[in-house]
C-alpha cells in the first residue's frame, strides 16, 4: 500500500506537500524545516524533479546518519520518520514531517517555510508571526516597555468600560484597572501595546492614518492626519468620508425623507474597523485612505495575516485568524464587531445591495488593498472583478484581454482610465496576461501599445 502511494505522489510531481531530491544534502534539511514550519509533508530521495526514479546507494547506518544530521541541525529538534522502499528494483527513502506544535523552526539559524512547491526563507515578521501564534498569542498582548499609564487617558479608559457595559447590558463590579487586568490589557504591573493604542492621551506616531479627497491621482482637496486613539480614529475617519459623500433624499412615503449615501456607511465602517483591527502597528508604514470621485481606496499596512490567500478570501471558505486578538476582543465586547471573520461577507454584500460593483480586495506590496466603486458595474471588475478567477485576479486579467482584443494598440495608463482602475493594478493584470501568453507589447517603450496574440 505505501509502496503505491509513494508512486502516486511521484506521478503526481512536486507539490506544497511534496519534494523530490535526487540525494540527502543540505537542501533535504532546509525542505524538511520549511515542511514542519507549515502544513507537513513528505520528501522522497532517490527521485528528480522530473519524476525519474534515479535511486540511492544505503548501507546499514545510512538512515541513522541522516536522522541524526536532522537532529543535530534543526532547533527545536526534528525527529521525522525516515524508510527506505524498493521500486522498480531501485531503493528510494521517504522521509515524513509532521507540522511541529512548536515553531518556526530553523536550520543553522535560518528559517523556512513551504510555499506551493518551493521553499522560501522566512522573514523576520513571518518569523515573529510564527511565534506567536505557537504561544497561542498576538503582539498586542505583549508589554509595551516604552509606554506607561501616564501616556494613557483613564477618561478613555471609563469610556470603553461604559460602551462594553452598555452592550452586554451589566455593570462591572471592579474599578477601571481590576478591568483592565480582567481582558489583560494590564500585566504585571505594565501596559500592553493594546492598552497603548486603545487608550493613549496625545499623539501617537505607531497609529497614524492619512485621509485624503483627491480630485486626481496628485490633486488632494482636502486631507488630515489622524494619530490617535483607535476607537477616535474610526470616528473621525468615518466623520471626514461623511463629510465628502454625495447624498440624496429618499421618498418612501414616511414622514420623513431618507438620505443615501453614495456609498453604502456600513461598508465603509466595516473597512474601517477592519484595518484597524488587522493592521500590523510594527509596520512603519501609514494606513491611508484616498477618496476620488469614482472610487474609494484603502491601504492597510500588513497582508493577509496566517496563511490566508485571495482565493480564500473571495470564496469565504477559511478559518478566522486574527493579527492583533487583544484589540478584536475589545472591539467585539463594546459591540463594534459582531463576530470573527463575517466583514469582507458584510461589505461585499452592502455594496451589491446599493446597487454597486463588488469591492475589489488585493494585497499590495508590504500591505493590503480595498478598492469600493460607485457605479454598478465597472468593467473588468463587475463582480468582485468578475467572481474572481482563481479567486480574486484573472476575472479582471479576463476583462482586461477583451477590451485589449476590441481596442488593440492601447498603453497601461489608457486602460487605467477606460476601466477606472488602479494603473498599478492594470499593470500587474497585464503582467499576467504576457505571462500566459494572450498579449504583446508592440512598438517603442513610449508609443507603443497592446496587442492580443
């Protein structure tokens, strides 16, 4: 039975969970270290990247002598299952690692983890991330060494109490710190970083947000900095977009008129809350917030946090996972948040029930982008860029191509503007569609255009 799975994986070729080496070197235990700081996996020697069974020479102590170079090389220790099968007349071994409870784990120092069928080195946030959440903990339930109950507002503080005391409809017996100790914003004495963020009493630099009403993409009619509190930052946020959204009255025979927005505030207020619950506050980067009259993007420092992808996202089929646990939890006890994991659900659906194209979700460079539209449907993004293919790009490649195939001969920056999308993504979706061999650049640099193949 083993001897037809390990031929399967073979005939299947290298995968996330998959490697093949044609010997035992220092490749096998960076594999093996990449498999156990993600999902598993099995590495089969004796076999080459093209699926040929090459076979290896063991003797008796060969097997010992590669678990112990594993052993010896990877901290904490990996002790991975290690056989050696006969096909075809060829000795093979497979050697089997389980995702460690404990991690990331490294080889001389350095870390890996598997991505698809390669193994990448980690950085020094993904090294951290891993950390913690081994400890079953975020960064924001750490100390804050720098900070102390002098940079915080216990007005603020009271406030918060008043909101979660307000929506769980009861009191709290204990004063405001027995609280703060109570939901571990306070430990041994000292401030979290959440507690810093929820609370501080000036200017923080670690929490700064630029807004801004743009008439172009370099034209800003007006524009603030905000570097507060996080509860204050969402209201002023949402109190500066407010103040820049068309609105209509509504006749619906009641009493009263109506008004609607011409974006959905539910939307734009679950956005809201979501970067500031999931940004990554160690990035020195500014969430910012840009307002055209066609659009509104939002940029988070911080990707999709764990091992979330865009496919996933779009779809809906993933498990929750979230940067900054102690934040979320205060934001769901006052009633922010309803519930983990339900946002991109919510926007997608107020925006489809304003009559508006589906937001478009993308990560982009150190962070992550949300772009909201104000017409119904956008072409090329209608949709969620057309459903997403492969989850969240190749609907709006796809709608790119066409429009390339009726309008052949235009540059990157005139399809921007035709489709009322991003250049850079524009240009990221063209990338793809040469890469798959749909289109070609013709002509000189600056006076040359696009062409379907």
């Amino acid at each position: 039975m083993m001897i037809n799975a390990i031929i399967k994986s073979i005939n299947a070729g290298e995968t996330s969970m998959t490697e093949f080496k044609t010997t035992f070197q220092k490749e096998v235990i960076e594999t093996v270290v990449a498999f156990a700081n993600a999902k598993g996996g099995q590495i089969i020697i004796g076999v080459s990247d093209a699926r040929h069974i090459n076979g290896v020479v063991i003797n008796n102590e060969t097997l010992k002598d590669w678990l112990n170079q594993i052993k010896n090389n990877t901290h904490p220790s990996i002790l991975p299952d290690i056989e050696a099968y006969q096909i075809d007349g060829k000795t093979i071994v497979l050697i089997s690692v389980t995702e460690q409870p404990v991690k990331p784990i490294s080889y001389k120092n350095r870390y890996f983890k598997r991505f698809q069928n390669a193994n990448h080195q980690m950085s020094l946030d993904e090294i951290a991330n891993e950390h913690l959440k081994s400890i079953n903990s975020s960064w924001d339930y750490h100390l804050d060494t720098r900070h102390d109950f002098g940079d915080i507002s216990m007005e603020k503080v009271l406030e918060l109490i008043q909101k979660i005391e307000k929506h769980k409809d009861r009191l709290f017996d204990d004063d405001p710190y027995q609280v703060l100790q109570k939901y571990e914003l306070v430990k041994e004495g000292k401030l979290t970083f959440a507690a810093y963020l929820l609370f501080v009493n000036n200017i923080s630099a670690i929490t700064s947000l630029q807004i801004g009403r743009f008439k172009t993409e370099t034209d800003i009619i007006d524009n603030i900095d905000l570097n507060t509190d996080l509860l204050s930052q969402i209201e002023g946020v949402l109190s500066f977009i407010r103040r820049h959204l068309m609105v209509e009255y509504v006749i619906t025979g009641e009493a009263q008129r109506q008004e609607r927005y011409d974006y959905p505030v539910e939307a734009i207020r679950e956005i809201v809350i979501n970067m500031v619950i999931h940004r990554d506050y160690r990035d020195s980067g500014n969430s910012i917030i840009k307002i055209f009259d066609d659009r509104i993007e939002f940029f988070n420092p911080g990707k999709l946090y764990g091992d979330l992808t865009i496919a996933q996202l779009n779809t809906g089929q993933y498990a929750s996972r979230t940067r900054n646990r102690a934040i979320a939890n205060m934001f769901k006890e006052c009633g922010l948040i309803e519930r983990y994991g339900s946002g991109i659900k919510r926007i997608r659906n107020a925006c489809v029930k304003h009559g508006l194209a589906e937001p478009v979700f993308e990560e982009f460079q150190h962070g992550f982008h949300v772009v909201i539209y104000k017409k119904a449907n956008v072409e090329g993004v209608s949709g969620g860029v057309n459903g997403g293919v492969n989850g969240g790009v190749n609907g709006g490649v796809n709608g790119v191509l066409a429009h390339i195939q009726s309008h052949p001969g235009q540059r990157a920056s005139e399809i921007s503007a035709t489709f009322h999308i991003p250049l850079r993504t524009i240009e990221r979706w063209l990338k793809e569609l040469r890469e798959r061999g749909e289109i070609e650049f013709r002509g000189a640099s600056k006076t040359g255009g696009y062409f379907a193949q």
